[in-house]
C-alpha cells in the first residue's frame, strides 16, 4: 500500500490533519491507520455522559460521520498496530504484515492510560480509562456497584467523580497529591473543588499513595486505610505514545516527538500533532506538550494543511476545558507551576477566575470556573488576548462573571 499522506493514530489529530490536507491539496491521497477497531471518536464525553447512559454508543461520541472518509478520498485502516517506522524506506510495517509506504507522515500516536505499580491493579473491577472499549467495561461494571474508589486528583478523577455521584454512587477519591488540579491549579481553587464535592458526599484522601488492592477490591493506602470499593477507576494521568518514533531516531522530549512551530519533527517528511507532540510554541514562547482534545485538534488541522504545501506557523493560545457533576472549568495558556496567583470573584461561590503569572508577573494562565457553561467563553477569548499580549497580572481589570 502507497500514499501520499499516512496520518498514523487516527484520533482527532489525525482526522483534523485530513481537514487540514484536504483544503490545500484535493487529490492526494490519505490513509489513516490506527489500532483501535472503530471509526475515530472525540475522548470527553467518555468520563462524562457515556459512562451514566446506556443508549450512548460510537456514533454520538464519533469524530465524523461514516461518509466523511469516501467522500473526501481517506482510507481508514483499523484494527491495525503500526509494529515500525523506517525512515529511509518511508514505510510503517503493521501488525498484520502489511507494509504502509508515504511520502509524508503525521505521526499522531496520542497517549496511553498510566497505570500506577500497585500490586491488583490487573484485578477485575479495576479500570484505566482511555478508550471507548475502556468506557463500556466501566459502563457494565457500574450497573451493579454501589462504591466507587477513583484514584487521582487530576481533571478526569473529578470528572469521573461528578459522573459517579450523578449515577448514586458513593465516591472516594485517593491521591497523593495534596490538593486536586495540583499540577496546574492554585491551594485556592483547590480548596474550593475539595468543599464542592464534600457537599456532595464525596470522601477524600489526599497526599497518600494507593499501596496495594485485595481481591474482594479492598485497597489500602500508604497512611493505613483500608478502602472497601465495587469498582476501581484509575485516572493516574497519560504516557505518550511514542515509541516508535524514538525507535526510528526522531529528535523527542522524553516520550513526546518533538516539533518545530510548523509541526514537523526533525524529519522534514514527519509531522507531529496532538497528545504525543512537543511542538515549540509561539504563542507561549515556549517548548511543551498539551494534552487536551482542542490543542489536537488545532494543531492537526495544522500539521496537515502544512504537510500539504501550506507552510503556516502554529500560534495558538492553548485551551483546555472540563466539566465535573454541574461545574464547568476552562483553562487558557501554559499550565503548571506559576509564581503569582490572583483570583478574580469570589471562589466560594464557584464562579470565579484566577490569574497565574511568571516570576516577572506577566501573565501566563488563566483559568475560570462557572455553575453557567456560557458565562466562560468571552472570559476564555479575553484571557487569550491576554496572555498573548503578556500583560502584568496585577493590570487586568474585572471578567464578566
Ligand atoms: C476519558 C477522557 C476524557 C477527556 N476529556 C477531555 C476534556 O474534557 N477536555 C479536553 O480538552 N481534553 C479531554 N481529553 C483529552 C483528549 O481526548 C486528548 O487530548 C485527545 O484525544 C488527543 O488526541 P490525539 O489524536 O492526539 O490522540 P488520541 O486520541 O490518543 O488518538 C491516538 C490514537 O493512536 C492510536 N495508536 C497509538 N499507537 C499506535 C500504533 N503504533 N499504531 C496504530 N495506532 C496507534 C491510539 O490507540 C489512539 O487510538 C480527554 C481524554 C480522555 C481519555
């Protein structure tokens, strides 16, 4: 098999890239191959509405209708593990023994679940979340439980959590982290989503580790508590995907292939996009890597108009969003440690933002929460204009709360 353009994963990046492709180039031709059976699908609504209801199945979370891939000359090849790439041949040799040759690749290999190294966490009833198949196996297991154990504290284990506690579950969360969204958010809106979910019956357990899991599902912690749970949901973060591109001496950031603004990896005819990509970015005037479902998006629908001859630097502001039980979050700019917060509103009552600035006080991040989804997207454009302009946070005025 031959093609001008292989768009290896085929998860939103890879089908964004197609778009992107598509609108400089009509005729050549695009393969995407990935390994899961199914046409590509959007990953939020998994830990959200999929898990809770039952008449929810591929075609509500699916990327694009099935005629999206005839109509516009893409062949999907699923079901198919990409085992190499060879660089010099330009060639992915798949699972099947089959060898997929292109003149220009995307390399759009996402992330897989991390799981912790605790002993039982293969047992059944203990769940990684990452998948649609991973999606339906909590789906069925939580028809008959009654307690949940999530562990994490990150954006899925809330999520998580808001979709168990709207299904009448009893939730209990374990992480080691001292406060939840501690890698990207502030003791203060840390303190707001411990209250929100205790007023909701949620028990935490936080700074402590999961050491091991009994059969029966009894899971103990570091700080000597023995947690009885129906099912187990580990959302303990993501491992890149790439492998293969390391195998094949691709520059990389850890396990991230990294790129420059335009997308394109040390290998002029290789793209990068999505989770598994540390693209140097311009609008932050960093190198990173973003793991959200917008960023994949955006920048597979650069990768592939720039794989395609257009030749346009990526400049977008980074945008993350969550929802957990009736509480949504958007986040814009460059999560992780920042030396000054400032909190705009009242974050007791839940609808609020707050200001994350460098050590000079230019703005890098900010985030804001509503009970009233709408409410967030003019503060989500303003905050990009914002950090773009890299103003001091002590400067910015009121948000429209
Ligand atoms: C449950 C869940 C909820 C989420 N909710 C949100 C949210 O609310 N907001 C948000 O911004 N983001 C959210 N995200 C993150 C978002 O879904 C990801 O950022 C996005 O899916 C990344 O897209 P991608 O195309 O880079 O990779 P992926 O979607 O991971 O797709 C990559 C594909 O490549 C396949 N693959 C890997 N290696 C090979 C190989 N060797 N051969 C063939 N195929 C291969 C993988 O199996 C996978 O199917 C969520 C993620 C999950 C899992």
């Amino acid at each position: 098999m031959q093609f001008r353009y292989v768009l290896l994963g085929g998860g939103v990046a890879s089908v964004t890239a197609a778009m992107g492709i598509r609108e400089h180039d009509k005729e050549g031709s695009i393969a995407i191959v990935r390994d899961e059976p199914t046409a590509p699908y959007d990953r939020p609504p998994l830990s959200k509405g999929f898990l809770r209801i039952p008449e929810m199945g591929l075609d509500d979370v699916s990327s694009k209708f099935d005629s999206f891939y005839p109509d516009n000359g893409i062949e999907l090849i699923t079901g198919r593990t990409a085992l190499k790439l060879d660089r010099a041949s330009k060639t992915l040799e798949l699972d099947s023994g089959e060898t997929v040759g292109y003149e220009k690749l995307l390399f759009a290999t996402g992330e897989r679940a991390a799981i912790p190294r605790v002993s039982g966490v293969d047992l059944p009833g203990v769940f990684p979340l990452r998948s649609i198949a991973h999606a339906e196996a909590i789906r069925e297991a939580l028809t008959t439980a009654n307690s949940v154990l999530i562990v994490g504290a990150g954006y899925m284990a809330l999520e998580l959590a808001g979709t168990c506690l709207k299904m009448g579950k009893k939730v209990t969360i374990v992480a080691q982290d001292t406060h939840p969204w501690s890698l990207f958010a502030s003791p203060t809106t840390g303190a707001f989503l411990i209250a929100y979910f205790v007023k909701l019956g949620i028990t935490w357990h936080l700074g402590t580790t999961l050491t091991t899991i009994e059969p029966g599902l009894q899971a103990t912690t570091l700080s000597g508590e023995t947690i009885p749970a129906d099912v187990i949901l580990l959302a303990t973060g993501g491992i890149p995907n790439g492998e293969l591109a390391a195998d094949a001496g691709l520059a990389m950031s850890g396990a991230s292939v990294v790129t420059d603004e335009f997308l394109q990896t040390s290998d002029p005819n290789v793209w990068a996009a999505g989770d598994v990509a540390h693209l140097h970015d311009l609008a932050l005037g960093c190198s990173w890597c973003a793991e959200h479902h917008l960023h994949a998006k955006w920048t597979g629908q650069a990768a592939g108009a720039n794989m395609a001859g257009a030749n346009e630097p990526y400049d977008k502001v980074a945008y993350f969003w969550s929802d957990f039980h009736e509480h949504h979050m958007i986040l814009r700019g460059l999560p992780g440690p920042n030396a000054v917060t400032r909190v705009i509103g009242d974050p007791a009552s839940g609808n609020y933002v707050e200001l994350y600035g460098d050590a000079t006080g230019a703005l890098r991040m900010g985030i804001a929460l509503h009970a009233d989804e709408p409410k967030l997207d003019p503060i989500s454009d303003r905050l990009a204009e914002l950090i773009r302009a890299r103003v001091q946070v002590d400067s910015v005025d009121g948000f429209e709360l």
